[in-house]
C-alpha cells in the first residue's frame, strides 16, 4: 500500500471517529448550547463527515428497532394478496396482534376500560364506531361479504382507542402502516428503495407531499429569496391551492385544451420559473376522470430538474384494476422515471372506512424532508411523521384489513363490473343527443356537459335532484360530475330512465335555468364560482353553515 493510501486510510479514519465523538458529545448535551453547536453544524457540512453521522444515526436507530421493538430489518416487503385472504382466520390473528397492556401505559390511551367509563358509555362508543365502519364497507354492495364486513368492524373495535403517533407502544399499528405502504407502492409499480406513511386522507397526502418539496427546495438551495412555487393544470385537485396557502407558496395553473382537457407540454414548460419546486398531475383529475399525460410532465421535470408528483388520490386503486382488464390507461405511476411520489386513497377505491389514504416517495431520502422531530421539549423527544398528532388507530387496522380480505382478486372484479356499468352510462346519455361526455374519461368517472343550447346541465341536476339523485355541479365547462361507485350497480337503468324523462322535459317544457343556479361546489352549497369575491362569498357560507343550532324550524346562526 502506498504512503499516499495510508494517509487517507488515517484521515478517513480521524474523520469518522471525529464526527461519532461530536455525535456522543451533541447525545448527552455537553456544551451543545454553545461553540459545540456551531462546530457540530459546520462539520457537518463536509461530506465525509455527514455520512460518518449518518452511518451512526442508522446504527443507533437499527438497534432501537431490533431491542426495543423485536422488529427485523430484513423482513420482505408484501404486496396485496393475489387472493383475498380467509375473514375467519384474519378474525383470529387480532389477539395475536395486540400484544401491550394499556393498564400499565401512562400516555396514548384515554378511553378502553369499561369499568372506569362505564360499561354503557363505552359499549356506546364502541357501537357508534362499529355502526359507522359497517355502513361505510356495506356500500360496496357486492363488494364485501356480510362476513367481511363483520371482519372490518371487529378490527375497528379492537383498535380504535389506540394511537400510532408511538410505534415503540403499538407494535401492530407500525405493522399496519408499513405494509400498507408496501401494497401500495407494490400496486403502483414502486421499487424497493420507496417510502412512505399512512394519512387521514387526500388532502393530508397532498399536504405532506407540498411540504415535503417546499423543504427539499430549501435543502438544495439554502437562503434562495423567491416563494416557492407548484406548476399544475387548472384541473388539480384545490387541495394543492390549500397546501399553498398553508406552507407560504405560490400556484401557477396552467389552462387545459377545452376539448381534452389535458395541458399542452409547451405551456407547462413555460409556466416553469426559476421558483419553481413541483410539478403536479392528476391521475385522473376529478373533475372529468381524464388522467393527465404524466409522460409528458415528466420531460418537462427532468429539463429543469424537478420533482413530479402524482396526485392518484382520486384513482390511484382503480387505475391499476382498470389496466389489469385490458383497457388503455396512460402510464402515470412510477415506471414513469421522473415520477418522485404517489398519493392514493384508501378510502376511496381501496374500499377502507374514512380517513385513509398514502403518500409513497421513491426514496426514503424524499420522505425525509416529510418527518418533523424535536428533541427540546421537557416532556421528552417529540417526532411526527405526518401533520397528525394523534393518529387512529382504528382506521389503520380497517384498511390494512380490508386489502387482505378484499386480495387484487376482489379489486379486479369490482372494477370489472363498474367499468362495464361506466360504459353503459356514457353510450346511453351519448344516445340521448342532448348530451355528451367531457373528453376521454379512462376510468370509472366521467362528466357530462350539454350538447343541445336548448338543454341546460344545471337544469338537467335540479331536476335529477327533485328524483333523488346528489348532483356533483361543475364549471368550465358546465357540467355535471359522476362517479361510478359499487352502490350503482343496482340502479343501472334507473338513472338512464331517469335523465332521458329530465331531458325530454326541459325539451318539451323549455325550462330555462334560474338566475341563480344551485351552487357549482365540492362538499356544500354557495354561488357560481367566477371570481376572488365568490370565493370570500363562500367562505362566508362555509362558517355559517358549521355554526348553524340544528334542528330549528328557523335556522339561526350565530
């Protein structure tokens, strides 16, 4: 061996043990208020030495896992099972699962003794959230088996008192949330190295992802003085507007062709900036289930080096079932190379209760930038991965359950069957001459617009509405949102029976819409949006809807 070999052999050595000496000394807070502090972050800045510290931290945490957790670190990911897996001995596996005693924790849970509640007060509980949990998986219709949905309700019941804000206490919800996670980025085509957490939902995913970058952006660029900004089509879910707000960024969405409703590549790249830190697309967006050409956002992402997330919140469970059938279905997941995070919702097409959806990075060095610690507070060591602190235990349970049971089988044939229920729909309203689609939808959603000036959409919903039927009301074009859900197969004709009556009415009758049409919305009534003071006019509604004293004959709010 060379002098010169020997040499970086003695100063790679002086490095790492510089730097485990720092991280010892940092550990036990000697002088770490002080110069120690300074000359730790400085030092970390030299490449050497950070992976020295990092190699520690892994070494320290790989030790927690195995001591105090009993976890391996080489268990083999999981994907969803090609078979849905057998509810009774799912059913028997939950006494094994709960293995702590809440009599002898001091924090977390609150509510599981009966005899200190009161045993009606807690078999209350306990029956409210079984209620709710059953009536939301009996929506599915042929979906779930009465024996599933009795599988579902029981693993609510066994762990809805518990909290995964602390894996160390709640060994099985740790479980729960990683191999979720894996299914998730199984089913998504993710590779190995891919990261991820379990959310309340979209809107949470959405949340973490847009911090995640805003801080990646940081990282890379320290002290760079623009706000940051998210590039996406005007289509994209609003709870991006809303991440935006939140975390001190800017949106710039981009039109659509009025026909397609897809971007031009050329007015994505150009609505890039040098502030730009994401861009966005839809697989599908909502509005019209019309998957955005993520290929092409993808060029646009590696030209300028950005990250690209996929917001499948909305599809990200039916796509995949969908593409399985045969039909065409725009690649979108992350076989698209440039594709850096998915979000999917498990309580839509996953079937789970409300509120669960994932957010998967391809590396768990994206997911880093997510996670929030701090290690100042009296009352011990503080870290959260996602914007929840107490985190449900009951709704992890549900949904990791509930892909068991349901297997890619069960997923395949319900999607079979409202893909086949979404054609129907769309060629009988086509027949009707008076309406059309809005674009190419690929999925089981689809917006219908008018196709005959004497027919109006909006009217089209109030009358739908007066038969029952919850019209989702949209604009740009006007139209009318519908997704195809399990509870739809047993009302196949009715709703073509019903808008062809709707159709020929406002021919026969010439009714015109009113001056001011029930609300164009997602989640409640309120104006026609077209402009800044119809969102502040909204605002407004949505507070005194939520202070309304319900029920009065004359509804006052305060």
């Amino acid at each position: 061996m060379s002098s010169l070999a020997v040499l970086a052999a003695l100063v790679e050595l002086a490095v790492k043990a510089a730097a485990t000496l720092l991280f010892l000394l940092a550990a036990v807070r000697v002088w770490y208020d002080g110069p120690l502090a300074f000359l730790l972050d400085t030092l970390r800045r030299v490449p050497a030495v950070r992976r020295a510290i990092t190699a520690s931290l892994r070494h320290q945490a790989g030790r927690v896992i195995a001591d105090d957790l009993k976890i391996s670190a080489g268990s083999p990911p999981v994907a969803i099972p090609d078979k849905g897996e057998d509810p009774q001995q799912l059913l028997e596996q939950i006494e094994t699962l709960r293995t702590h005693k809440t009599d002898q924790m001091f924090a977390y849970v609150y509510s599981e003794a009966a005899e200190v509640l009161g045993h009606a007060l807690a078999k209350a509980q306990e029956r409210a959230a079984l209620d709710f949990v059953s009536n939301d998986a009996s929506e599915l219709g042929g979906g779930l088996s009465a024996e599933q949905r009795h599988l579902v309700a029981e693993y609510m019941r066994a762990f809805m008192h518990e909290n995964a804000l602390n894996p160390t206490l709640f060994a099985a919800l740790r479980r729960f949330e990683v191999e979720l996670v894996q299914m998730t980025a199984a089913m998504l085509n993710a590779g190995p190295a891919a990261r991820g957490n379990v959310t309340s939902g979209g809107t949470e995913s959405v949340l973490m992802a847009v911090k995640t970058y805003r801080d990646l952006a940081r990282a890379r660029k320290p002290g760079s003085g623009g706000t940051p900004n998210i590039v996406a089509a005007v289509t994209v879910h609003p709870a991006f507007n809303k991440a935006a707000h939140y975390f001190g960024l800017t949106m710039t969405l981009v039109p659509v062709d009025p026909v397609s409703q897809t971007v031009d590549p050329a007015a994505l790249r150009a609505a890039v900036t040098s502030d730009t830190v994401l861009l966005v697309a839809s697989a599908p967006q909502y509005c019209h289930g019309i998957v955005d050409p993520v290929e092409e956002y993808g060029r646009v992402a590696r030209e300028f080096g950005l990250p690209l997330h996929v917001d499948a919140c909305f599809g990200g469970f039916m796509l995949p079932w969908v593409e399985k059938l045969g039909y065409s279905v725009p690649a979108f997941d992350f076989r698209v190379p440039e594709v850096t995070s998915v979000s999917a919702d498990l309580h839509k097409y996953g079937f789970a209760p409300k509120g669960a959806s994932v957010i998967v990075y391809r590396t768990g060095g994206l997911r880093k930038h997510q996670l929030y610690a701090y290690s100042g507070w009296p009352g011990g060591l503080f870290g959260s991965p996602t914007m929840a602190g107490t985190r449900p235990g009951g709704y992890l349970a549900t949904a990791w359950v509930t892909l068991r049971t349901m297997g890619q089988e069960g997923f395949v044939r319900i999607a079979g069957d409202l893909m086949e229920l979404t054609k129907f729909w769309t060629e009988e309203i086509r027949a009707t001459g008076a309406l059309k689609i809005v674009g190419s939808p690929q999925m089981t959603c689809f917006a219908i617009t008018s196709n005959n000036p004497a027919v109006n959409v909006f009217v089209l919903a109030d009358l739908l509405e007066d038969k029952g039927w919850k019209m989702e009301r949209e604009s740009n074009p006007d139209c009318l949102h519908v997704t195809v859900l399990p509870q739809h197969l047993a009302r196949r004709d009715d709703f073509v029976t019903d808008i062809r009556a709707c159709v020929d009415r406002i021919l026969s009758e010439k009714i015109k819409p009113k001056a001011w049409p029930r609300c164009v919305r997602h989640g409640g009534p309120g104006a026609r949006p077209r402009s800044s003071l119809t969102s502040s006019c909204w605002s407004s509604s949505i507070r005194l809807l939520i202070n309304c004293r319900l029920p009065s004959v004359t509804t006052k709010c305060s």
